[in-house]
C-alpha cells in the first residue's frame, strides 16, 4: 500500500535570467505549490496527499509544471488559484483529467495540449 494515495510534484526550478524558455521558479512555482499544500490540508488530505517541491521537469516553456502520480499526469501552465483548486476538484477528488491544463508530448517531442494520455 503506498504511503500517499497522491502525490502532486509542481516544478520550482530557476534558470538564468533571461534564458529563451523561462522556468517555473519565475512563473511563480513556489506560490503554487504553497496553494496545493494550503488547499490539501484545508481540505483534510494532508497525509492522503502530498504537494512536493520539484526541480526541473524540462517544461519550462509551459511553466509552471504539475505532475500528479501514480497516474503521471502532466499539467502546464499552472498560475492561479482557480488552477490549483480545478485539479484539486476534478483531478485529486473527482478522478477526472482537467483537459485544459493537461499536456503530453507526441512521439516527436512536439506539446500535445488536452490529452494527457
């Protein structure tokens, strides 16, 4: 039985300045994982889930990056409130991918938006 049955990874990374994809850490990573782990505990899923600092993920032009498992979701572009508390609802809760936010890659590494997979 694993010890969280979630497990949301939000990418905190900082690149240079002025570097041509950005990073999370600028797109403000911190703030939103500080929104995840206020909204889990609110919520009482402290313990059930857990909200983890991620160094890159390599998706910096997307940023901020969410990855939740076991299901490895991806989530881009990640930057409110109403983004964090959505795959809160949908995804940690309801069991159901917020296609807006989800993002994968084809097999040619090109951004696939909508299905995650």
């Amino acid at each position: 039985m694993p010890i969280f049955e979630r497990h949301v990874f939000i990418c905190e990374n900082f690149r240079e300045k002025g570097h041509p994809r950005g990073s999370c850490g600028d797109k403000g990573g911190e703030q939103i994982r500080e929104l995840f782990k206020q909204s889990l505990e609110k919520r009482g899923l402290k313990g059930r889930m857990r909200a983890n600092k991620a160094g890159c993920l390599d998706q910096c032009e997307i940023g901020p990056t969410v990855v939740i498992y076991p299901e490895g979701v991806w989530y881009g572009l990640v930057r409110t409130a109403a983004d964090v508390e959505e795959i809160i609802e949908q995804h940690l809760l309801g069991g159901k991918v917020v296609e807006r936010l989800a993002f994968s890659r084809d097999a040619s590494g090109k951004l696939v938006r909508g299905n995650a997979g």
